[in-house]
C-alpha cells in the first residue's frame, strides 16, 4: 500500500495579523505581489487586493500592476512590547503622567487606557480619594492596588500579553452602562491629518468605545509619537480636547492642534 504524504495546513490568521505581515514584506522587499501573497496565506486574490486598498488608503502602500508598493517614510513600525517602551522616554512620560494625575479631582470617573504612559499615571493616584477608574491594563490595575481612594473597575475581556491589556467584546459591552468624565487615552502613533492610530485592530476597536462613553479625550503622549502612523485608526485628531506631551513635540504639530481648537499642556 503506497503511502501518501500531505503539506501541514496553513494557520489561519485574523485580518490584522495578516496586514501586519503583508506591511513586514513591504518594508523588507519594498513591493508585494498580490498572486504570491494570495498564496503565501492562503486567501483569494480579491481578499490581498482589499488588504492592499486598506493599507493604501492609510498612505503606507501605492498600488501598483499586480501588487503594491511602499510609501517611503510612511510605513507603519511593528509593535515593541510593554517591556520596551517602559524603557523608552521614561523620564518625559512621568512629567506628563503628572500632569494628568494632577487634574483627576475627587468625584471624577476615569478611563485609563492600556499603556505605559497610564501605567505612570496610575502609579501618581495612591494618594488620590473618592476617584473610580475603570481600565483594560493588567499593569494598570496593578499600579492602583494600593490607591485605596480609588475604586478600580476593569474591563475583562481576552487578554494580549504583548500589551498586557484586554480587549473584545466582553471589555467593549463593560462600558456601555457608564459614563465617564476623562479618558485618558495613550497612543502608537497620531498624525494631524490621519488621526490617532495605534498596531492592534481590536485595542482600536475598544479605544473607539472609550471615546464614545468619555465627556472629555485627552491624549497623553510623549513627543516621538507624532508624524507617526500605525495600521489601525482609533479617532480624527479633532474629536481629541487635549493632549498633553512634551516640549519636543514638532512645531508644525503643536501650531496644528492649537489651529484646530485642541489644548496642548507641554511638560518638561
């Protein structure tokens, strides 16, 4: 009896994921080609082609005949982990960390969103009384453990260890019975003309919820993040009310945002 032997099948990967790569190739290669990608994860060609028309519209990718090509300067960087960008700009985030702990007052109900610069504002509230903070960050909630004045609420949901948050469905339907004064919402990239952005497509889903159910946005963000793009658009840069950042940000963004209405607090 002859033997037969088959190919181990493909893992099936989400829509994101699949961006992702597809923008790895084109930052590595420089071009893609709609027939090999087609194979290469195991989809139809109108499938790549629409992935190509996402990434195009975000300006990362020109269509060309039969695939894409790279939009120098734009593509968008892959996603390092909490561990990296704790590391990064350490000492700029905790000025803005304090600046925005600084307006949370007693009464307030506060989204803080997952990320490293709302971790250092987490760590600012021990001190902080009759506060309730609802959060998708597991580092977050660790941070107000021992804040006793804050009641902490957390959203659930599935949890990405790369971001150490939270996110689907579960953590978007926990906000739809609140209301909340501030959201502070931390950022991957925000551009004047392509909004606010971050890597994952879910977390962007769930940030979008947040601004839905906040009063007020404010965006709190060191300066390297600007005339920056990532894949997934969370809000226009004009539903933000504030960003506070810090005194490196670009000229041309900071006259930008004052242009548009939006209060930019710079931080030392």
């Amino acid at each position: 009896m002859a033997s037969t032997s088959s190919s181990p099948e493909k893992r099936t990967i989400g829509t994101s994921e699949r961006r992702e790569q597809i923008i790895q190739r084109l930052r590595q290669q420089g071009s893609v080609q709609v027939n090999d990608l087609s194979t290469l994860f195991g989809v139809s060609t109108v499938t790549i082609r629409n992935d190509l028309a996402f990434l195009e519209k975000q300006g990362i990718a020109v269509r060309a005949y039969g695939g894409a090509l790279i939009c120098d300067g734009n593509a968008p960087a892959t996603e390092p982990s909490v561990e990296d960008k704790s590391a990064l700009n350490t000492g700029l985030k905790r000025g803005i960390a304090l600046a925005a702990a600084d307006m949370i007052k007693p009464g307030h109900r506060v989204i803080l969103d997952s990320g490293t610069t709302t971790y250092e504002i987490a760590r600012m509230m021990k001190q902080h009384q009759d506060v309730i903070v609802m959060t998708n960050g597991m580092n977050v909630a660790n941070a107000l453990l021992d804040a006793e004045g804050v009641e902490l609420l957390m959203t659930g949901g599935h949890l990405r260890r790369q971001s150490q948050s939270f996110y689907g469905d579960q953590a978007e339907q926990s906000l739809q019975n609140y209301h909340f004064d501030i959201l502070f919402l931390g950022v991957d990239a925000i551009d004047l003309e392509r909004g606010v952005s971050t890597h994952n497509e879910d977390e962007a889903r769930l940030n979008r919820r947040m601004c839905e159910v906040a009063e007020r946005i404010i965006v709190v963000t060191d300066s390297s993040k600007f005339n920056r793009l990532s894949l997934h658009k969370i809000i226009d840069t004009q539903r933000i009310d504030m960003i506070i950042t810090d005194e490196g940000i670009p000229v041309e963004s900071l006259h930008g945002l004052q242009k548009s209405g939006i209060d930019v607090l710079l931080v030392k």
